[in-house]
C-alpha cells in the first residue's frame, strides 16, 4: 500500500478529467498523437482479474498488462479540455470532462511561484450580459412604415477618420451655387461597420492571419463589402505591403513598435495606401498591460517580420516617450499622418476605463482635428496571452463606457467628429449584429471583433476556461500557434471562407434589425430604438425601461 | 396622416383658400387644428413690409407681461390688429381668449444697425417673450418677423374659420404665401407650438410624416443655435436644419436635400462633386431625416419649396396656373382652388427631388 503523498499533483486537481472507456478503445493512438498539449499518455497498466471456475469458489488470479490511455498529472502539461482527443477518437472512448473540483487556480501558482498566464477571455462572471436584457424595441407600425429588408437599399457604412464639425467645413458656393471647396478636409474612409481585429501575425498563426486576409480581400473584392482588417501589433508580410490588397488594411502600431522596420522600408513600394493607422494605447482585456509573446511562439518567420530574436517579446505598459494625450496627438498623430501625407487617417485604440470620457473629451476638443477615430476595448475582450489575473479581475465593460462617451460628446455638440468604434465580447453568444447593432444604437459608429472571427475559424475555446491556451503556442487547431505541424491542421481557405459566410450572414441580419426600426442608414446614436427590460441597465444607459 | 397645403400667388389671396385647400382634404387627416403662415403680406399690413409683427395667442396677464418685456426692448408699436372672433356657441375650438398681430419699429438703438443685428434682436425677444408666458400658459408667440403672420389654434378646422371669420373674403388680411395645415400633434401631447407651420427667422416649415432621426436630430441641433428649442414635434427637426444649412452655412437651398436625404455611397462616389458631398454626409449626419415625411418650406425670400424622404413614402403634389401654384397633399385640395388649371402639368416629385417656386411663379425642379 502507498503512503498517501498530499501535496503530489494528481489529475483530480486538475481543471478538466480525461473520461476514458477502455473497453471502446481499439488503441489507434489518435488522441495521444493530436494531443498538442501532452495531456494525454499510453501507459500499460498491471490488471488481475479474479475468476472462479467450477462449482464453488476457487478464487484464481490471473495477470495481465493492458495498454490504455492516461492523463497526465502535471500542472504544466494538463489537460485544457480542447476536446480534441474526442474529436479524433473513432469509437467514442474518450473525452474532457470539466473538473468542478478543481485545485488548479492553487497548485499552480504554489508550484511554480509565478503569476499564471493564459489567453483567451475574462472567466468570471458568466452570467446574464447587459446587451443580452437589450431589445429593438422601436418598431415602425402604421404611418411610419417598416422597411423591406430584401427589396430596400441600405447604407451599411461607417467613417474612419476625423469629422470636422459643419461650421468648419470649408465650402462657399460659386456663382452657379454650387458648393466649392476651398481647402483641403482630413481623410475619412467609409468602411463597414465591422473591422476584423486587431490580431498580429505572432499571435496568430501565418494561415490563420492568411485566411482573414483573404477573407478580407474577398468580400471587398467579390462580395461588395467593404470591411477592413486590423493588422495587429507584430506587422505585415511585404509581399502585402506592396500589393493592391494593402488598401484594405489598417496598420496597427503599439508601444513595442514591432513590423514596424518593415512597414517604414516598404513605403517606396507600396502602389495603394492602407485603410488607416491604429495607434494602440491599450486593450481591454489586459489594460493597463503591453502585449506579450512568448518566446516559444517567435518562430523564425516572426523573427524577420518584427526583425527581433527568438526572446519574449514584451511590448511596454505605455508608448515610451509619452508623457500626456496632448503630446501623443502632436507627436504620434502628426507623425504617422506625415508618413502617408495626410492622406490616411490615424486612430486610437484604448481600453475601456472610468477616464475614458476624459481621455476622448481630450481628444476630441483637439483643436488640430487630427485623431481620426476612438476605438474603445471593454473587459471582454479577448487576447493572445495574459497574466490570468489581469484578464479576470481588470477593465472595464464596454456598454456604458461607450454611451459614456457618446453622451459626453452630445453635450458638446461633437457627436460624429470622432468615429467611436466598441470591442470588447461583442458576438461572444454568437450573434454579431445583434451586439453590434445595439452599440451603433447607444453611439457608437462601428464596433470591431477579434476572437469571434477565430471562433468562425475553429477556435475550440470559450469563456467557461475551455483551452485558452493561445499563449502555449500549443493551440490545438492550429490558430494561435506556430508550429509547423499544428498550423498544418487549419484549412486556410476553409477558415476564409467561414468568415465570409458568417459577414454576409450578419450583413443580412443588420438589414433585418434596421428594416423594422425603419432605417435606411445606420441609427448611430438612436438610444430610442432601444428597450431593456432590467431597470438597473435602462437608467444607466438612458434608454426606456419595459417590462 | 398630416394633410399639408401651400399657396403661392402673383395677386394677395384671402386665407379662405388656404382653409378651401384643407377642407377637401380633411378626410386625411383628423380635423384637429388650423394653422397657417402668411408670407409677404397684403391688405392692412402692406405698408409695413419691412417691420417686426409679432403673432401671439394669449391670456389678460400674457398681453401685459409680453407688452411689457417689448417696451423695456424699446420696441414701439404702429399697427395692432386682432381679429373679430364669432364667439358662437357650438363651435370647436379650444380658444385662448386673445389673439395679437401687431408691428412694431424696432428700438432707437436698432435703427441704424444692419439687417443681421436686427434679426438676432428679432429673435432673442420672440424667444424671451415665449420663455415670459410660459408659466401657467400665459400665451404662445409663435412669430416675431417682418411681413410674416402666424396662426394657430386647436379645434375643428372649419369651425376655426368660423370662429376668426376666415371664411369672409375680404382684402384687408392676404397675403402672397399662405402655408397651412390642419392637424394637432397626434404622436404626443397636444401643444400648441407642436403644430405646423413651424417658423424661425423668415424660416417656415410643414411636413406630413414622421422624422425617425428625431432624437439624433434634436441631440445635435440643440448645441447649434440658441434658436433651437421645443422639439414638441419630431418636425421641428425639419425647420432647424433648413435653418442651418440655408443661413448658418451660407448653402444654396438645393443643398437642403443632399443633407437631409444623402445619396447612397455608391452614388456619391461617381458624382465629380464627390468631396463635397461625402464631407457633408460625414459632418451633418446627425441631420439626417429617416421615415416617411414630405416637406414644404418657405425661404425669407418668398421661395416656396417640396421636397420629400428619400423612399417616396408620402404624396405630394404641384399645380399651378398661370397666377397662382398651390402644393398640396392631395390632388383634391387643388382640384378645389384651381379647377380650371391643365392638370396635365401637375407635378408628383420624386424622391431626389427638390421643387422651387420663386417670386415670379418660375417653378425650378433640381435633381438630387
């Protein structure tokens, strides 16, 4: 008999419990072969079978070595419930099965004295999401007539770049009274109102960066959408850079600067100009942190685009050399205007926070009307990796902060001169335009989404502590990862053409929400649209309370 | 549904045809009102084109804090008309018991100023005056304008007539330009300043519809101008944008519609006044019409115009004789005040159209 060793690790500590049924197994060893994260092992195990033979008991033992399927008992190595080894398995015998037990939050960081990292999204608070208790509650009847989502056009666009406000626009009319203009206006590029993003090639696989790319690509060039693509921190392949497709790029530049090198000595190549520049300030599911990818995952393809060594790369909590907003709109906006001669328009990403009303009151009282577009990140949000605590227990929800600061900007009477795009867990139950069309209604111009479109591509993961493992560079679907054999099992073009469908899906469910309201353009700002049946949400986002 | 009507003519016409071009019309709407706007006035008010009246319904205690308020401006009164009200019995009309239309000079101070001071004096004494009587509904200014009548009144729109002797023709009360309609705000409560015609500073709108963007609009144009306020009706919205973009910006009328009712991108982008066009969708978004409406309006200068939302969800149309052109909601209205006209010249605008009337009876129609 074993002495019983209480501090040993073993799999009912774990998080998930491997369920395996020996008798079904015909030992392919398919599940031990797709288990990225080595969770899974052959063992023999010693078996003794006692039998009786004759008419009474004569108890006989008899021993035998059978080879079967065993999870592993290490906090390094365990398993995240990936379900991949059930996917694989012909004969149903085996699968994940959620630990409620689980000691895992504990032993790990007991085990190994440091913070615990992951990926994916907050895991807390699971329940009921505000969007969730919000309807379209305005329903054109009678003498306001609802629209004809198939038969009727729709203006399905939004701006991407600074508004200036009308008074300042600089038009007289001629002696045929027609308007004329006398100078120049800032840039605004009328995109959809859903950019795939900001995800960087690092975090993402190349096929998985490929396949939204090309997804990207078609439906502005067969499908007639024009949606746009973040590039993310990390840079953009050259052979990108200096194609026509550039144009339907935004170029992400955060605080590490990555790809950067590569972007700057690609402008003499470049035949388009991309979509715009996203200076990323913060994110919301780790604000207030730098991004972060392990070294495991800065392979050598990675290497040349960041032109970095194979190291953890730790992007800076804050843009260095940044002391205030004022200074990063004379500094950061005049200069990546300057490098693309005004013609781009330069926007902001930050996270949600209690100041973001301060920092874009800030910004759009810039007299410069230089920041082309505030894009604000809730808590939801997902990420590549993250320290858990950061990702569970900091942020901000995106609703009310956005409503905040559309608010803020009616009060001014600036509504509109700075495009607010949202993030943060919208389409988290699957369902983009209605997420979506809700926050247009509260204020905001667009919104943008980065884990739902790895989830349109096979992202296994959720917000229940199913896998998120994007920071192991083990992702079991080949999207987070860079390791050749992994990244092999996603089908890019299979992934491309999922995000397709799920875009054109959506774009025929937002004419299903603006028929009814009777809209022909996007109802930017029509809180009235709105009903919530919770009481709490209502006065807070000062839309009408139902029951 | 709202009926609107709108009379523009070469001779004064009497306020009987403007209650003839509703009447036919009433089984369109609900018979809960009369209101109208007289432009370019005739009879007792010809002499006095270029001064101040005032038009006020309003109590005892409203008459003397209004006359008040004008003589602590310096305004001074020269012509005050009312008029002779049959107070019979039966008739069904909420009535306030005083209805004013007077002139004015304007102060001493004023004389010499240019004609913009003028009209910002014109406008912070109509508004201060309305702010003054609203408590307890001491009265209701509803025009405070050179050459410009305004009425309005709640009830049953031929017993309104009655009531004001409207249906008397006589030539002491015309006018070139009368725009009327003939219903209460049905959509929320009944307020006076809720009904059509709406005015501001030689601006007047009527719309037959509804104006989805409500909210959006009022967010927007609460902040523009000290001018804007109300918002009783989602038709406000109509008159403040006309307001901005014809006086505040400076724009030709035709531009009223490219803000209201913007052409799809795709559309935009093949026209050479491109730039133009996507900075004005982008800056004046927020005065963007959605719904069903059709528009008239009237321009200081005696312009009368139609326009209508960008899906044709409400009627309209123009006839016209050699003397007088008459918009109307319904092609019965003015089958009654022109019945002798070539209906085969009548106009049903389309939904990127624009109609303008001017002073010569010239009928212009701009494409969007």
């Amino acid at each position: 008999m074993e002495t019983i060793k209480v501090n040993n690790t073993t799999v009912n500590d774990l998080p998930w419990k491997i369920i395996y049924d020996a008798n079904r197994c015909t030992m392919c060893g398919s599940c031990v072969a797709t288990c990225s994260f080595k969770a899974i092992k052959m063992k023999v195990e010693r078996r003794r079978m006692v039998f009786s033979e004759g008419d009474f008991p004569e108890p006989k033992a008899q021993f035998s070595a059978v080879p079967v399927i065993s999870q592993v008992d290490s906090v390094r190595d365990y398993c995240r419930g990936c379900g991949m080894c059930e996917k694989v398995c012909p004969n149903d015998a085996i699968r994940p099965e959620r630990n409620p037990d689980t000691r895992h939050p504990i032993i790990t960081r007991c085990l190994g004295g440091g913070s615990i990292k992951r990926g994916g999204r907050k895991n807390l608070e699971g329940g009921k999401r505000t969007l969730d208790s919000i309807r379209v509650g305005r329903i054109s009847q009678m003498t306001d007539p609802s629209l004809d989502a198939q038969r009727h056009t729709f203006d399905l666009l939004a701006p991407f770049g600074r508004i200036l406000p009308p008074g300042k626009l600089p038009f007289s009319p001629n002696q045929n009274n027609e308007l004329v203009s006398n100078d120049t206006t800032p840039p605004v590029n009328w995109i959809y109102p859903v950019i795939i993003g900001d995800m960087s090639i690092g975090a993402l696989s190349w096929r998985m960066w490929e396949a939204i790319a090309m997804a990207t690509a078609y439906l502005n060039e067969e499908c007639g959408l024009p949606v746009r693509m973040s590039s993310g921190e990390g840079g953009v392949p050259r052979r990108l850079l200096r194609s026509k497709y550039l144009k339907y790029m935004i170029l992400q530049i955060a605080s590490g600067h990555f790809g950067w090198n590569r972007i700057v000595t690609s402008m003499a190549d470049m035949i388009e100009d991309p979509a715009g520049i996203l200076i990323k300030i913060g994110q919301g599911a780790k604000p207030g942190d730098g991004g972060l990818l392990q070294a495991g995952k800065v392979a050598e393809h990675i290497q040349a685009i960041r032109g970095v060594p194979k190291t953890d790369l730790l992007s800076p909590p804050n843009h260095q050399g940044l002391y205030s907003i004022e200074e990063s709109v004379q500094k950061m906006f005049l200069s990546m205007s300057a490098a693309f001669k005004f013609r781009v328009p330069v926007a902001i990403k930050v996270a949600a926070s209690s100041t973001s009303v301060s920092v874009f009151n800030n910004l759009v009282r810039d007299p410069y009307n230089i920041v082309g577009g505030f894009f604000l990140d809730g808590i939801d949000g997902g990420t590549g990796a993250a320290h858990e605590v950061s990702l569970d227990h900091t942020g901000h929800p995106i609703a009310s902060k956005l409503r905040d600061c559309y608010l803020a900007a009616v009060s001014q009477g600036r509504q509109g001169q700075i495009p607010l795009w949202a993030a943060g867990g919208l389409g988290k139950t699957g369902d983009l335009a209605a997420d979506a069309f809700k926050m247009i209604c509260l204020g905001a111009n667009g919104v943008f989404s980065g884990k739902l479109i790895l989830q349109m591509a096979g992202c296994v993961g959720n917000d229940m502590g199913r896998c998120n493992a994007c920071n192991t560079g083990l992702c079991p679907v080949g999207i987070t990862t860079q390791e050749s054999q992994l990244v092999h099992r996603l089908d890019p073009e299979k992934a491309a053409q999922n995000i397709v469908n799920y875009f054109l899906a959506m774009d025929q469910e937002f004419k299903k929400l603006m028929a009814p309201i009777g809209n022909s353009s996007l109802p930017v700002g029509r809180s009235d649209a709105l009903i919530s049946t919770d009481r709490g949400i209502a006065e807070r986002l000062e839309i009408q309370h139902v029951c | 549904m709202c009926r609107i009507g709108a009379i523009k003519s070469l001779d004064y016409v009497h306020p009987s045809i403007a209650l003839k071009l509703m009447q036919s019309q009433q089984e369109g709407h609900d018979n809960s009102g009369f209101a109208m706007v007289m432009q370019n006035l005739g009879g007792i008010f010809e002499s006095y084109k270029h001064l101040p009246t005032l038009s006020m319904a309003c109590t005892d205690d409203g008459i003397k804090i209004a006359e008040n308020i004008l003589h602590e401006i310096g305004f001074r009164r020269i012509v005050q008309w009312s008029p002779q009200v049959n107070d019979w019995p039966g008739l069904d009309i909420s009535a306030m018991p005083h209805y004013v239309f007077e002139t004015f000079n304007y102060p001493y101070a004023y004389e010499s100023l240019g004609k913009k001071k003028k009209q910002e004096l014109l406008l912070d004494t109509r508004l201060r005056l309305r702010e003054a009587l609203e408590d307890n509904e001491e009265g209701f200014v509803y025009s405070f304008w050179p050459d410009l009548i305004t009425l309005k009144e709640i009830g049953d729109p031929h017993d309104i007539g009655t009531y004001f002797n409207l249906w008397e023709v006589d030539d002491r009360f015309t006018a070139k330009v009368i725009t009327a309609q003939c219903r209460q705000n049905t959509n929320y409560d009944i307020v006076r300043y809720a009904a059509h015609p709406f005015h501001l500073q030689g601006y007047t709108i009527l719309a037959n519809g509804e104006n989805t963007f409500y909210l959006k609009n009022k967010e927007f144009q609460q902040g523009l101008h000290r001018g804007y306020i109300g918002f009783e009706s989602d038709s406000q919205c109509f008159l403040y944008t006309l307001h901005y973009v014809h006086r505040q910006l400076g724009w030709p009328l035709r531009y009223y519609k490219h803000v209201v009712t913007p052409l799809p991108f795709d559309e935009i982008e093949a026209r050479e006044d491109k730039q133009q066009l996507l900075a004005i969708r982008q800056s004046l978004t927020h005065l963007e019409f959605n719904g069903p409406n059709t528009i008239i309006g009237l321009l200081p200068d005696n312009t009368l115009f139609t326009c209508c939302d960008a899906k044709k969800l409400r009627p309209v149309v123009i006839g016209h004789d050699d003397r007088m052109v008459v918009i109307s909601s319904e092609i019965c209205g003015i089958n009654e005040v022109l019945p002798d006209r070539d209906w085969e010249t009548d106009i049903y605008p389309n939904e990127r159209e624009t109609v303008a009337i001017d002073d010569n009876l010239e009928v212009q129609r701009w494409k969007q």
